[in-house]
C-alpha cells in the first residue's frame, strides 16, 4: 500500500514567487544545500524549474521519508536523495556548501537552534555562497501584520521556544557567520526573502 505523500498548501502558494527570486540569486551551476526541506515540494519544484542546479534537500529523520516519496515520484536527475540535517548536531553531512536555501524553518527554531544554523553556516560555507532564508520577520521590535502577529501567537501555543524572529537579530548572526545582506525582498503574504552572501576571505 502506497502512503499518501505529505503536502503543504503554502509551499504551493509560495513556490513561484519564491522562484523569481531565487532564479537571479542562484545562476551559477552549483549544488543547493536545502536547510528543512519539509515535505519535499519546494525541493521538487526548484529542481525541476533550475536544471542547472543540483539540489540537495535535507531535515530531521522522521521527515526523509516524505521528501524522499516527492523525489522519487519527480524523477529528477539534478535532485539529490535527502539527507538527515539537524543543525544542532554536529557535524553536518557535508563537507563543504556551495549554496544554501531555507523557508519557512527560522519560526520554527528556538533562538539556540537560529544560533547554531549560522554558526554551521559559518564553518561550512563556501566563500562567495550565495544564501536565502524565506518566512516572516519582525522589524524593529514589531510586526509587520496582524496576521504575523497572530500567526506568531499560535507558534508559541505549539512551542514556546519558537516565534518569529527579529529581522535585526538574523543579520548580527549572518554578519557572525562572515555572511553579508545583499537583499530583502518584499514577499507575498507578509513574508520576505533575505539574500546573503559569504564573504570572499
């Protein structure tokens, strides 16, 4: 019996207008490190839409298995099977990263989890990587929305630890990490694409 493959409505929604970003960002042939790749449908999509990349999707242990059924059922030669990252435990299944995407995975961390992703960032990247996080941030102390503002509420209710987090705080840890803002875009539903870039030294 063949188990239903798990499926996020918003990796849907967001998919294309993530892709108009993050085809400008990622023009070089190279392989894409995917930090929580979730069910595996942004993985599948990009993959399909960027044929010049190699796509790397990974996450925790219990949710490979979903990834995995989305990459079997896209045949896609330049999409990786996925690997088990857990960004607080070292050392990373890689040796070194020569470009990195996530959504959606900041909310979802706890601050310590947030610190130890760029500190991992920061030993594992390549020089010159291109980097982009997508989901929702505060600015200056504030929502951006009600509608963030209740979605954080609800974070909370589930884990306590977690939350959105502060636009200001990601670039002190990304600056840390040798990594420079090079962008921040205006995405639908109140959400933004940060673009990083590792510095050259």
């Amino acid at each position: 019996m063949t188990t239903q493959k798990p499926f996020s409505q918003s990796c849907e929604n967001n998919k294309q207008p993530i892709l108009r970003v993050i085809e400008t960002v990622f023009t070089d042939p190279t392989t894409v490190w995917e930090i929580g790749s979730g069910t595996g449908q942004h993985a599948c999509y990009f993959a399909e839409q960027l044929p010049h990349l190699a796509w790397q999707p990974t996450d925790r242990a219990e949710n490979l298995a979903g990834i995995e059924q989305w990459r079997i059922a896209a045949g896609l030669p330049n999409l990786h099977p996925p690997l088990c990252l857990d960004v607080e435990h070292a050392p990373w299944p890689c040796s070194r990263i020569q470009a990195l995407f996530s959504a959606n995975t900041l909310h979802i961390m706890s601050q310590t989890q947030v610190e130890a992703c760029f500190a991992g960032l920061g030993e594992y990247l390549n020089a010159a990587a291109p980097v982009c996080f997508y989901g929702p941030f505060n600015y200056a102390g504030s929502y951006t929305s009600d509608s963030n503002a209740r979605f954080d509420e609800w974070l909370k209710q589930r884990d306590p630890l977690s939350g959105i987090k502060h636009f200001e705080n990601i670039v002190e840890l990304a600056a840390q990490a040798g990594l420079e803002l090079r962008s921040d875009c205006e995405m639908p539903a109140n959400n933004r694409l940060l673009v990083f870039r590792k510095s050259d030294g």
